[in-house]
C-alpha cells in the first residue's frame, strides 16, 4: 500500500535529486532537498483538506488528480507561476520573464517580492473563505465546543462568511496594504493592488466553490437514480458509464482542489525565495514536495484516515485560518517561514492527538458497557 501511494514520489525524489546535483552539484542537491522539506511542512493541513474533498470522488477522478493534477501543481504552479507573476507585475512578455529568471536572478526575485500583496491578498482571501464556511457550518462532531458551538449558530446569517472577508480585506487594505513590503526593506501603498486581488480571490472561491457543491449536489440526487437508469440501460443494450454519471460534479471538485492547492502554493513559491532564488531549484525542490503532498492526500483518502481521525479536518482547517492571517500580514511584515509551518503543524498535531484521545475514550466507554451487559445476563441466570 505505501510504495503503490508513494512509489511516484519516490521516483521523483530521486530523479529530482540526481537532476539538482548534475545542475549544480552538492549545493543544489541540498538546496533542493531543503525546498523539498519546506514544501511538505508547510502543505501537510492542504493534503488534509484535499482528502475531505477527494474522498467523495471515484477512483477514475482520484487517478486524474495524481496525473494531470500533479502536472498543474508541479508545472503550473511551482515553475510557470512565478515566471507570469513577474510578466504580469513589470508588464514584459512571458519569454522575456524566463529569460530574467535564468539570466538575472535578483532582479527576478525583486520582481516577485514587489508583486507579494498581491499574490498574498488573493490566496489569503481564497483560504479565509475556506476557514470561516468551515466554522460557520452546522457539524455534529465539535472539536473545540466552546468557540464552535456558538459560531455554527452564527453561521445561520446568510452571507456572513463573505461579509467578514470583506471586512478582513478593508481593514488590511487600510492598513498593512498602506506600508506594503518590498525588496531592499522599503514600503510603498499597496492598497488598491491589495483591494483588488483581494476580491479577485474572493469571486474565485464563490465561483469555484459554489460551481463543485452545485454539482456535487446533483451528483447526489442522481446516484439515487442511478440504478433505474442502469437497469434501464441493460434493458436497452447500453452500458453506463459510472465515470460519465460523476463527471461534472468530479470535474469542478477537482478544479476546486487545483485552486485550493494554488493558494496553499503562495507561501511555499515565496518562502523558497529565502533559500534560492534560482527557479530551476525551486522547481526541482517544491515539485518534489508537491509529489507528497499529492501522495498524502490519496493515503489518507484510501486509508480512511479521516474517518478514524475525527479532528484531523478540523484542525487543517483551523491551520488555514492562521495562514490566511500570515498571509494579509505579510504584506507588510516579513513572517519566517519556519513560524508558517509550525503553526500548521501545531494544530493538526493537536487535532490527532484530541483524536485519538477521543477513541481511546469511545473504546472504554463501550468496553464498561459490555461489561455491564455481561453482567447484567450472568444475574439472570
């Protein structure tokens, strides 16, 4: 089960590995390594969420997440991401952005510093979305009550999610977007840049998101069709494709996993800039992180991890809030990575151990009923 999970990404690793050290020697071999490490530190709570989502796909869809997703996550985001950032943000061409990237790397990484409110609002909007549909959400299992109860019962206001990103968004426009950070430790007014992307992440999740519940469903309303229907297609001579059945509502799950790893991808794309700012590394190291992270998202999917541990989602989840909330403040503020990571860290560590803890209870719970059923049989006779 491990090596069929992870056998592509050890082969990577590997390559990966080989390819950094004919690049650059024993330096980029441990550059890539770190960017590597980094990488998977800082997206564990992202293949934790994407296993809530990728669960409720089929096996087709899940195959398609590790084939032609990886390919977005690794290529997309990790390597061409950066180059249309700076083509974007100094207005020149896209071959001419590669060309900067290869030949003049500091000029490159200043390009990609200037453009970070930017890229911070839109995934930092995009994640606090995802958090506070989370806890405004109605769930029969609580981790920490005393702040959930109360917020699933506000959660009853419509629109209160994006109220509240709204107002996030105008307060750090007015006040972290007026000071924004830029290379050499100056600071410029950044708030209609930060304003704007802001919104644009926010409109992208509302689109996104709304579109895969919307499918999601009417999957759920045909799958109890589904049945009539194949039977139906027996009578006829045709055969019905399970995979046809789920394809919009698995298409739109997966566009939204590709724009959740997008996001979970800013911090990683940036902090890599503190360790190297030679993309042909940061490629080689975050694309073998971005491997893991896709392999653990299918581990926990087929071993039901989930399932066993209650919490986990929770405390992902909670993890995105805090990133969201480096994000925006770094804006203005450079924020290390290593704090990034362990806050992440932190809270799913947490949110296992509160699982197992709660099993361990359930198991006793249900060893002294047994024990009071048994004698409560052996009194009677």
């Amino acid at each position: 089960m491990l090596l069929k999970t992870f056998g592509w990404s050890f082969a990577v690793t590997a390559l990966g590995l080989v390819a950094a050290f004919f690049y650059g020697g024993w330096t980029a071999f441990g550059i890539v390594a770190i960017l590597s490490i980094l990488e998977i530190s800082l997206s564990f709570d992202n293949a934790v969420v994407n296993a809530g989502v990728l669960k409720k796909m089929n096996a087709f869809w899940q195959k398609i997440f590790l084939t032609i997703g990886i390919l977005i996550a690794v290529f997309g985001m990790r390597l061409v991401f950066p180059v249309v950032i700076v083509a974007l943000s100094a207005k020149m061409g896209p071959i001419e952005a590669v060309d900067l990237a290869l030949t003049n790397k500091d000029r490159y990484q200043e390009l990609v510093t200037d453009a970070h409110p930017a890229i911070a609002a839109f995934g930092g909007m995009f994640l606090l979305m995802i958090f506070l549909d989370f806890i405004f959400e109605e769930r029969d299992i609580k981790w920490l009550h005393w702040i959930e109860r109360p917020l699933a019962r506000l959660g009853k206001v419509d629109m209160l999610s994006v109220c509240i990103a709204l107002i996030v968004l105008l307060i750090s426009s007015f006040t972290v977007a007026t000071h924004a950070y830029q290379h050499g430790g100056g600071h410029v007014d950044k708030a209609e840049t930060v304003l704007i992307a802001g919104i644009a992440g926010l409109i992208t999740y509302l689109i996104v998101g709304g579109l895969s519940g919307y499918f999601e469903d009417k999957l759920e309303d045909e799958e109890e069709r589904e049945h009539e229907e194949e039977e139906a297609a027996t009578r006829t001579g045709k055969k019905r494709s399970a995979v046809a059945l789920a394809g919009k509502a698995a298409f739109f799950m997966f566009l939204y996993l590709e724009v959740l790893d997008a996001s979970f991808s800013f911090d990683g794309v940036i902090g890599a800039f503190a360790i190297t700012n030679d993309i042909i590394m940061m490629a080689l190291g975050l694309g073998i992180g971005a491997m893991y992270v896709r392999s653990l998202t299918v581990y926990l999917v087929r071993q039901g991890t989930l399932d066993d541990y209650v919490y986990l989602e929770h405390g992902a989840h909670y993890a995105i809030g805090a990133l969201a909330v480096i994000l925006m403040v770094t804006i203005q503020y450079e924020v290390n990575e290593i704090i990034t990571g362990l806050v992440g860290v932190v809270l799913i560590a947490w949110s296992f151990w509160s699982s197992v803890r709660r099993n361990r209870d359930l198991a006793a719970a249900e060893e002294v009923a047994g024990s009071g059923e048994k004698a409560g049989v052996s009194s009677q006779v």
